[in-house]
C-alpha cells in the first residue's frame, strides 16, 4: 500500500464524482414531468424509461460497488466457492422472463408502485401487504450500508481519511460528503438521477473491467501463472480452490439457487422494472441483461490477480481497490476507483427510493393516513428516502464492515420469504392470504434463529448463512430452507383454511390485466391516487 494520500488517483475520482453529482441534480429536468407531486414521477421516473435506459439502470441496481468489490474478494479469500454469484446471475433471467412482465402489466392497469400494492390488490390483504412492504425495508437497508462500505474501501486505499488515530470526523467525512451529495439529489431528482448516473457507471465499469482482464496479466506473466500462484495459495491455505470442496457443493448449490430466487423480490429491482414504459421492454431486457453476466465472470478473475500480484489486505474488501493502485497507473487507479465509487451511488439511490414508496404506500398510506394526497405522498416518500440512508450511515460508521455484510446475507434470507406471495400471486390465486401470512412468519422466524445460530471467527451471531439442512445433513444456504418451510406451511394451510371455508379477500385484479400492454385499453388512463391500488 502506497503511503499518503494518492493525490492523482484522488483527482480522477473526484473529477468523476462531481460529474455525476452535476448529472444528478440535472436529471430533475431530464423527462420533465407535467405533475412532479406524484409517485409515479418521483419514485418510477414517470414509468417512461425505454429498453436501454432500462437496461443501464438495471445493471446499475443490481451490479453494485460492492458487487465489484465484494465477489473478487470472496475468491481472494476463499478460492472457486466465491464464484456462487456468476451462475446465480445466470439463473435468474429466465426465471424473471417467466413473471417479470406480468408484473409490470397487472402494476400499470392499476397503478401499483411497490410489490406490496400489488399483494394487497391480488389477496385482498392489508396485513399481507405490510409483511412484504417490512422485509423489504428490513432487507434493503443493510444492503445501501454496503454500497457505502464500498465507497469506503476506495477512500481507505487512496488515502483519504488519515489513519486509524485521526479524529473520527475528519476520517469520515468524505465519506459523509459522499452521503450528503447522494441524498440531495436523490430528494430532488428521484428516479431520474441514478438512471442519468448509471450511463457513466456502467460506461466506466466496463472500461475498467476490459482494461484490467487485458493489462494485469500481462504484467503478472499471463493467466497460466495467475491460476498457478492462486492454487498454491489455496493449496497451502487448506481451502476449496480453483474448485469448489466435495464438502461445500450442497453450500455453493443452494446459496446459488436461493440467491437467483431473491434477486428480484428486493425492492430496488422492482422500483426499476416498473419505470420501463412497456411490458416488451421488460422481456427484452431479460434477454440482454445476462451480458452483465459475462462481465461478472470476467470480475471475479481479479480474485484470483489480486493473490499473484500479491496484494496483502487484513480486510478481503480492500483486495481490488489495492490491487488497482498497485497494478495501475495513478490516473487509471483514480477512473477504477471512480467506477466503483459511482456503482455505489446508483443502487443506494435506487434502494432508498424503493424502501421509502414502501413505507409510503403500505405503511403511511394504508395505516396512517388513508386520504393522503399524490403531493403528501411524494413529499412523505423523499423523507423517508432520507432517513433511510442516514440510517444505513449510522450502521457503517458505528458497526463493523464485517457485521455489515451478514446482516446484508441476513436481508437476502428475509428477502426470499415473500417469494410465494408475490410470484405465486402472479400466477394462481389458490393461496389463502393467511396461510401465506403464517408461511411468511414461519420462514421469516426459522431463517432468523438459524442465522442466529451461525458463529464466525469474528461473530458468535449471525456469522453466515450457511447450516445443515434438517433431515437431510448437507451444509446449505438457510434462506433456501427457510423458502421450502414457508411453502410447505403455505400449501397445508391453504387446504385447512379452504377446507374450513375460511373468508377469503377480494381479488381487484383480472386474467387479462396480467397480460396487458402499454396502449391497451386501460392501462394508460390515469387513477384516482387516493384509490389506485387499494383493495375493495
């Protein structure tokens, strides 16, 4: 690690990074609505966005910077198993192929903003509604902490910040300065600012990622020497390596599964689904976005640059940014840095957006004040997305990164607990909104204890997400156990509850809203606010 700050580096970045601010505050004026008060502006960027400004946003929700720093440091770290996140991507396209458009038709007939609208309107059930609307705020805020924790990692290694003894304040603010200019311009351009933003993001991500899978191994003596000192290390170490242990198959398989599974129940993926202005754009963005894939793949490959080259981090998150300022020239280390630093503003953005029309419309709307205006709406949902993001701030400045990271495993696990409701919704409505009620809570419950239960050399609780499946021995990811108990319960209750003939709610929806399309008749006209997506 190179002593000092590195002024060259810091330049580049912070040339990016006020580009970006100036974008996102000129976003408010991009795609200028004729009525900004409404969530439909503000939070889904007026649901105008075509298949490329989808796709970049996208890409820029779900490819983030810890994404970029985190996949190369688990295969730093721990050798083929941190590949889990490369087949994960891969599966999940064709999964959202199959209920991605469907969602985005029933949401615009009947102007549903948040997954939790349309549970509501499907089941007929407000506390269905806020069980989903909860997770989602519950699972999306250690995972804006990450993006912070990104941008973290980037200032340590240039530098900025001092050392471990400097005042707490001066170290950390940039880093607050960082969080200051997110949340200004979030709460002025909503969804319009990380769309602009995700075109230099992706732009600088995919630069940086040719350059490095080019220019390190040349001055590392080509990929044969890279694969070799990577093995003797993981050799030496005891670990998996260049493939996956015998012992943890079961773990790589299901955490690959049940993460492909929870990508698209976070909230942050629906908010931009549903700003795409047509179902089309939708399937066709399914068919693209695996080439995000591609450059993940070739991502994770500077796990393993990081060990030839080297590179000695006490901290597995430091590993890549190290590895640029090692391997890079001062101004090409300032652009990777920059990269990683953007790809942090877009899904903070994003999830903070997502979180706060949750809050807005499943807590605010349906419990507090039912006869809230379009204009109280957006004013209430900017707010809450303030208050979000000071919260994932807090919990980076006085938590442990590591602490951080399994909290955000620990989102993925609730996460997934509200896959039956919104997908299964989609596509039947056999289940009883209170056996999905009770299979919700029996996941939600045995997901937290068994987590709970996981010690790491740094935690007694909460250490990963990983435990023997019951009844079966195998070590495997337990958000994907959790899933099976919560169908199982699911399933039963919806035959006990039927069989009792218990009241069941109104579905508000029809077959033909799920297959609908912009210029359909009914999915352009506008509806009352105070009753667009309410249950009868």
């Amino acid at each position: 690690m190179k002593d000092g700050v590195n002024g060259v580096a810091l330049g580049v970045f912070v040339f990016f990074f006020l580009a970006v601010t100036v974008l996102g505050f000129l976003a408010s004026r991009w795609r200028k609505a004729e009525n900004e008060h409404s969530l439909d502006e503000w939070g889904l960027g007026g649901r105008s966005f075509g298949t490329w400004i989808t796709w970049f946003l996208l890409g820029g929700d779900l490819y983030t910077a810890y994404t970029f720093v985190a996949v190369p440091a688990a295969i730093y770290a721990a050798g083929a198993s941190g590949f889990f996140a490369v087949p994960y991507t891969i599966l999940v396209y064709p999964l959202i192929f199959t209920f991605l458009p469907r969602l985005w038709s029933v949401s615009h007939r009947h102007g549903y903003v948040t997954t939790s609208d349309f549970v509501r309107g499907r089941f007929g059930s407000k506390g269905l509604s806020l069980a989903v609307a909860v997770t989602g705020i519950l699972a999306t805020m250690p995972y804006i902490a990450l993006q912070l924790v990104g941008i973290q990692a980037v200032l340590d290694v240039m530098g900025v910040g001092g050392g471990e003894d400097t005042n707490w304040f001066v170290k950390d603010l940039p880093l607050l300065i960082a969080f200051g200019v997110l949340a200004a311009y979030t709460y002025s351009s909503g969804l319009r600012a990380p769309a602009m933003i995700a075109f230099v993001k992706d732009t600088l991500i995919y630069i940086v990622i040719a350059v490095a899978i080019i220019y390190i191994p040349i001055k590392l003596g080509g990929f044969d020497e890279i694969f070799a000192k990577a093995g003797e290390k993981y050799t030496a170490a005891g670990a998996g390596g260049l493939v996956p242990a015998p012992a943890g198959q079961w773990t790589y398989a299901t955490l690959a599964l049940g993460s492909a599974l929870a990508l698209f129940m976070y909230p942050h993926s629906i908010t931009a689904t549903l700003s795409s202005k047509s179902r089309e754009v939708i399937r066709r963005n399914t068919t693209i976005l695996p080439l995000y894939s591609l450059m993940l793949g070739l991502l994770a490959l500077l796990g393993f640059m990081a060990i030839a080259s080297g590179v000695k981090v006490t901290n597995g998150q430091l590993a890549i940014p190290q590895l640029f300022e090692d391997m890079f020239p001062d101004w090409f280390a300032g652009v990777a840095f920059a990269a990683i630093g953007i790809g942090a503003l877009v899904p903070a953005a994003i999830m903070s957006i997502a979180a706060a029309n949750l809050f807005t419309r499943n807590i605010y709307k349906d419990f507090i004040k039912p006869d809230a205006t379009p204009e109280q709406e957006t004013k209430v949902s900017k707010l809450v997305s303030l208050l979000v993001k000071v919260g994932a701030l807090v919990f980076v400045l006085t938590m442990d990164k590591t602490v951080a990271i399994n909290f955000q495993l620990l989102g993925g696990i609730w996460i997934l607990q509200t896959f039956p409701a919104l997908v299964g919704g989609l596509f039947t409505r056999w289940f009883h909104r209170w056996a999905l009620l009770a299979g919700w809570a029996v996941g939600m419950v045995y997901g937290t204890l068994a987590a709970y239960g996981v010690a790491s050399p740094t935690q007694k609780h909460f250490g990963g997400s990983a435990k023997e499946i019951p009844g079966i021995g195998e070590i495997g990811y337990i958000g994907l156990t959790a899933f099976v108990l919560n169908v199982v319960v699911t399933v039963v209750l919806t035959f006990v509850l039927k069989a009792v003939k218990a009241p069941d709610g109104i579905d508000e929806t029809t077959a033909a809203d799920y297959t609908a399309d912009a210029g359909d008749p009914g999915v352009e006209v506008e509806l009352p606010p105070a009753t667009a997506g309410t249950s009868h």
